[in-house]
C-alpha cells in the first residue's frame, strides 16, 4: 500500500544537549484515547505525523496499539479490514466476527492452505502452501467459496477463480497486508510477491509505521492522522482514476474512489459518512445506521420533494442513488442487482444503459437500467415501467 508518511522538522537543541537530535512534540493535546477521532468529520489532513527519518521508524502491530487504544482497535477488529489476508495457523481455518470459511477447495485440507484470502462478508479465496493462489487443475474449476447473502438472495457455493492457471502469484500485498514491502517472498514462500509486517489492514496501514509514536509514551505528533480521501482511494481504486471499468455487466469491485472521484460528491471526503474504524456490514449487523451522516443532513429538500407519493414512502435515497452496480463475488445482470453499492451517486435522467457500447467502462452517473430496473422490471418488487416511463417520472423528480 503506498504511503504518505508526513516528516517533521528535526529540531535541535544544542542548547540542552551537547550532541544527538531528538524528536519534538508539536501536539500540546493532553487526551490520550484514540488519534483517530471516530466523530470527527473534518476533510483536513494532519501531516504532523512521523518525526525523523522513515527508514528508521519500525510497524509493531497492532496488537501494541491496542494495548492503549484497546475499545478503539475492539471495534476495527469487527470490521472488514483486518480479514483481507488471513494466516492459517496449525492447519485451523481462519475465524471471522459474522461468517465462517468451512472448508478449502475440493481436494485441499487446511494443512495444504497457508492463507486466506477474505471471507469477512463477500468470498473467499485460498493460498496453497507454496504461496500461490489455488485455482484448480482446468478451466472448470471452483476454487473460490462465494458466501451468503441473506439481503440479496444469494446462497454460498463454489465459483472459478482464474479457473486452471498455473502457479498464479499472490500480489495484491499492498491492498491486502500491512507495512507491505515489494521486496522478497513472504515467509519465503515463491509464490507470495513481497513481504509485511502483518497480514490484513491494521492499524499501521493508515497511521503509518508506529515505532515512534508507541515509544514516547502516545505522542499524538507521531503518528499519521490522514483523514482525505485520496488514502482511502489508494485502495479502493481499480487502474487510473479517471475511468471506471466494468466487466459482466457490472463495475468492477474495489472502484469506489473511481466512482466517488467522478460524483458531485468528490469534493467532500470518504470520512464524512463512513468512520474509518468502522465498516458498514458490522454496523449493518448492529442494526445500527451504516454512515454516520444520513443523505437527509444535507439533502433534506430532495428527500421532502418527491414526485411519488408511493416511492417517498417506501424506498430509501440509496436504493436509486447507490444501488449495487458492483460485483464482488455474486451478482444477477438481468436483474440489475450486483452486491456492492455504487458511489456515483447523481441520477442521468436520460440514459439507460449503465456501459459504453463493449461493456468494459461504465458511465459516471447511475443509469436509469439500475436506480429503476432493480425494482421496475419482470420478477421484480414494483410494476413494470417502459423505458419512456422511467425516463419522465426521473426527468424533474425532486423539484
């Protein structure tokens, strides 16, 4: 994962010392809960971060953060980010806070799988002992375990994975690990690209390397605070920023900065709705409210005028501006309905088709084919509306 680590001046102070250079505490806070401020919805980026030189600052886990900002770390270990890469320990299958991973792929056992990689909440998919991940012996292999979907409608099962490839390398580290280095093989394993320090999404992912800030005692001045979205979307991307490409008739999964960066919400932040130790299937199983900023405290007119009666009782803000345009692991073209939430957001009013003409890149607003067929369409939960219908009840609906 590509980082940013901000560095602070070295201050001298030949003063009190006659040789050596020490790091100085800018940040005269005296709280010393978590850095993060889970209610704090500001869009600034603290670049007060990390003293000295980075090559010198040392990840020491996330189990040390802990030791400090012990409620904090209890809530991110609920969310999705820690489960992106799990070690199988002993021959036992990694545990998970909502699911279970049952068993590996038809002829493995789990003394033959040396990772896992997901199984929080969408699929999951395995790595052989050797460091590559298992696809199959030929193009009719199923080698990745789809997990339930009680929301959606869909029910596990076993799915092809680069069906039959040959010893494919596992290089997604960067996304997927933290303290990622591009150098070596991960437990020297040939097949693992790079190394880290701990697998998963931990702590040190975002706030950087922590040596420093853990050895002085939680100096706040130590440790990054990055609240923009553009280190979000250094994950949350798929090639360049500026297009979003689509496969199978849905967007392809990890675009949400692709998405968010081409709405009228790009000049806001990721942080605003979503707090960052938080994910929204946690909360979602909580029953509690998946943003912690509702669609209503900024546009509570839009919600108030509606054109529907009908509609404004019954369907939500998300269910037409982030319908699940995405594909992570299961999805239904001909219905419109894939498994992961759009973040365009704005509405076009006159177009149907969500792609361009070979499917490969979508639109950059939510076509009328997903914020009304997933509804307004054979088998569907409301009547059937022809395309011209769709298009005069859109055109206006919240004026």
């Amino acid at each position: 994962m590509k980082t940013r680590w901000a560095i602070l001046g070295m201050i001298l102070l030949g003063a009190l010392l006659l040789t050596g250079v020490i790091a100085a505490c800018t940040d005269t806070d005296s709280d010393d809960e978590s850095t993060t401020d889970t209610t704090d919805t500001t869009a600034a980026t603290d670049t007060t971060g990390t003293t000295g030189d980075t090559a010198e600052l040392r990840y020491v886990g996330s189990e040390t953060c802990a030791t400090c900002h012990g409620a904090v770390a209890d809530v991110v270990n609920m969310s999705g980010h820690p489960y992106k890469l799990n070690k199988v320990v002993d021959g036992q299958p990694p545990e998970y806070p909502f699911t279970e991973v049952p068993n590996p792929p038809e002829g493995y056992t789990w003394d033959d799988v040396s990772y896992v990689i997901g199984g929080y909440n969408w699929k999951a998919r395995f790595i052989d002992q050797d460091g590559y991940i298992i696809t199959g012996a030929d193009e009719n292999a199923t080698t990745q375990w789809n997990l339930a979907n009680d929301e959606l409608g869909f029910g596990t099962g076993w799915a092809g994975y680069h069906a039959g490839e040959v010893e494919k390398p596992y290089s997604c580290g960067s996304c997927h690990t933290t303290g990622y280095s591009e150098e070596g093989n991960q437990d020297g394993l040939p097949g693992m690209v790079g190394t880290w320090s701990e697998p998963g999404i931990q702590c040190e992912s975002c706030h950087g390397p922590g040596s420093a800030h853990a050895d002085a005692g939680g100096d706040k001045s130590l440790i990054t605070i990055d609240r923009s979205a553009a280190l979000c979307g250094s994950c949350h991307i798929r090639g360049e920023v500026d297009a979003i490409p689509a496969k199978g008739g849905f967007i392809r999964h990890h675009e949400q900065y692709n998405e968010f960066s081409a709405s009228p919400h790009a000049a806001q932040d990721c942080v605003t709705c979503h707090d960052p130790h938080q994910g929204v299937v946690q909360l979602r199983q909580s029953g509690a409210d998946t943003t912690r900023t509702l669609c209503t405290t900024c546009h509570s007119s839009k919600a108030d005028t509606q054109a529907s009666a009908v509609m404004k009782a019954m369907v939500t803000c998300t269910d037409c501006h982030m319908p699940r345009i995405s594909k992570s692991a299961q999805g239904d073209a001909s219905a419109y309905q894939g498994d992961v939430r759009t973040h365009l957001f704005a509405i076009d009013s006159e177009t149907m088709s969500q792609f361009d003409e070979d499917g490969s890149l979508a639109i950059t607003k939510v076509s009328l084919d997903f914020a009304c067929k997933t509804c307004h369409r054979d088998g569907g939960s409301a009547s059937v509306k022809s395309d011209d219908d769709l298009k005069a009840t859109a055109s206006g609906y919240h004026d």
